[in-house]
C-alpha cells in the first residue's frame, strides 16, 4: 500500500512541476509580451437602445501570444495582477485604445470610449493623476473617456473612491460602476460616490424577459439608477426578449453578443465607417 501511495503521490507530485513550470513558461512570455506589443485592444460596440446605433465602445485586452493565438483577459490577467504588471498591461491597451479610437470620436462615429482598469489601480494615491497626464499625452477628448471599475477595493477606502472619481469628473471623464449587481458590485457603492454610469452585470440580464422576478428587480434597479442621475448599460444582451425588455424599461444603452461581439480595431473600425450616415 505504501508504495502504491508512493507512487501515486510521484505522479501527482510530477504533474504539479508540469504545471508549474508551464505556469512559469507563460510568466516569461507575458512579461516579454507587454513590450513587444501583444496585448491589444479590443473592441465591442455599446448601442443606444432608442436608435439602435453604436454610441460607442468598451475596449477589452486581447493577449496575441505567438505560439497560443488569441487569449482572453481570463487566462492573464489574473496572472498579471499578483505578479504587479497589470498596471503596465492597462497602460498599454489604453494607449493603444487611445490612438485607434480618438479618430472615430473626432469623426463622429462614436461618442465614448470605455476603459478597464483593475481595482489594484484604484488603492494608488495618484491613479487619477496619472491616468489624466496619459490622457493628456492622446488625442482623445476627456469628455469621451469612461473608466470602469468595480467594487472590490472601493469600500476599503471610500474617502481615496471619491477622490479618484471627483478628480476624473473635474477633468470630464466619467466613471462608470462594471459588473453592477453581483457581489463585487452592489448598492452601497452607487449609494456613496458620485458615479455616473452603472453596468448591469450580464448575470442580471440572462433572464431578464423571461423570468418576472428578475424583470421587476431589474425594472426598478434602473428605476433607481434614472432617479439618481446616473446612465445605465445593460451588459451581456443575448437576444432580441432581452433587448426589447430592457428598452421598453428604459435602459439607455446595451452591449453583448446580439448586437456584436468583441472585435479587433480593424474590424470594429470597418463596420464603425459602413454604419457611417451618408
Ligand atoms: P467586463 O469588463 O465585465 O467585460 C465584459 C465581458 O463580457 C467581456 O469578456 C466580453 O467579451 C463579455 N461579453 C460581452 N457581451 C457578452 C454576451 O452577450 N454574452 C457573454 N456571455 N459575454 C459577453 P472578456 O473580454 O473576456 O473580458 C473579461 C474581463 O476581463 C472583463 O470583464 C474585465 O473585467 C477584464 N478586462 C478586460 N480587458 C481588461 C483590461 O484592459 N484591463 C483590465 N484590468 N481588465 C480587463
Ligand atoms: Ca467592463
Ligand atoms: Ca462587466
Ligand atoms: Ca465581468
């Protein structure tokens, strides 16, 4: 029995290394992939719910590894944030974002530009700083920039979460509150700070038609959100039941996989210059 336990332990103890050491591999490479320009920006168009158009885009990373191809925010940015280079990889895809989508504002084609920042980011004194001196270094009008962020690190230091999103307001930029209405992001922070913008989390839309309970909640949390000032983006709209229901409810704007899925620059640029009026 010992050595069968032995043994057993040897393989699994063999299997750990593997995965270490590939874990290890994919620490090299993405330390390796932020200078050399693989991480890319992404982009899926937000819809006005009353005229249907694209409004504007949220920008979502996209690793372009060599050998791996495309890879999700999934399967790095988790790595990023404890090995302390998601600030470089935000940097990056901002920038980057910046110069690719500051034509389609100027054009017209699109009003606003939302970016994702880790809530790492939100715990540094001088985040709302530097993001606005990066702004300063794009062609992009502050007034077009959205910064989402979620809750996770906003309630550890409420009075720093006001001071972030009262410097960004100052300046035009807005902040908008992602992944509204799971346990990272709930009441109590569109309670205390003066954001502007509100994300329903796809969790909330998935039945949202379908099931009356989950209609009624998200019919008066948007309900909520208009008496208090503040824009709502339904996130994650899968078919048209969702989409008419969230119209019909007042929703100002949606996103998901109806309407378009994340696409790379080129082709979110493409289809942002067919849908151009004449
Ligand atoms: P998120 O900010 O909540 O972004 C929405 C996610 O939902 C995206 O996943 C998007 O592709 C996906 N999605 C959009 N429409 C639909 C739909 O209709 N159905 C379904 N099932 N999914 C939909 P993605 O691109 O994999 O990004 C995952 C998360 O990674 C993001 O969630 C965001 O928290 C994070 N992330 C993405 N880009 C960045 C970045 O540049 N910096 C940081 N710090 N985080 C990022
Ligand atoms: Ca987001
Ligand atoms: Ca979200
Ligand atoms: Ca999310």
């Amino acid at each position: 029995v010992k050595t069968r336990g032995g043994r057993r332990w040897s393989a699994f103890d063999a299997e750990l290394r593997a995965e270490n050491e590939r874990r290890r591999t994919l620490e090299e490479e993405l330390r390796r992939a932020i200078p050399a320009g693989e991480i890319e920006p992404w982009f899926q168009p937000v819809i006005d719910s009353t005229t249907g158009g694209i409004t504007g885009v949220e920008v979502l990373a996209r690793w372009n590894h060599p050998e791996q191809g495309l890879l999700s925010p999934a399967a790095f940015v988790p790595m990023a944030e404890e090995l302390g280079l998601i600030r470089a990889i935000d940097e990056a895809v901002f920038d980057a974002a910046c110069a690719r989508a500051a034509p389609w504002v100027a054009d017209g084609l699109i009003e606003h530009v939302a970016c994702n920042v880790s809530p790492r980011d939100l715990l540094d004194p001088g985040f709302s700083r530097k993001l606005i001196g990066r702004l300063a270094g794009t062609d992009l009008p502050a007034t077009a920039l959205t910064v989402e962020i979620t809750e996770t690190f906003l309630l550890q230091d409420m009075a720093l979460a006001r001071r972030h999103i009262e410097r960004l307001a100052a300046k035009g930029v807005r902040v908008a509150l992602d992944d509204f209405g799971t346990g990272y992001s709930n009441l109590r922070a569109l309670m205390h700070l003066p954001i502007q913008t509100v994300k329903l989390d796809r969790s909330l839309i998935a039945d949202v038609g379908r099931d009356a309970r989950v209609s009624k909640l998200v019919a008066s949390l948007l309900h909520a959100a208009r008496a208090l000032g503040v824009s709502i983006i339904a996130e994650g709209v899968e078919d048209e039941g969702q989409a008419l229901f969230l119209r019909s409810a007042g929703c100002d704007r949606m996103q998901g996989y109806f309407f378009a899925r994340p696409m790379s620059a080129d082709a979110m640029e493409a289809q942002l210059l067919e849908a151009r009026p004449q």
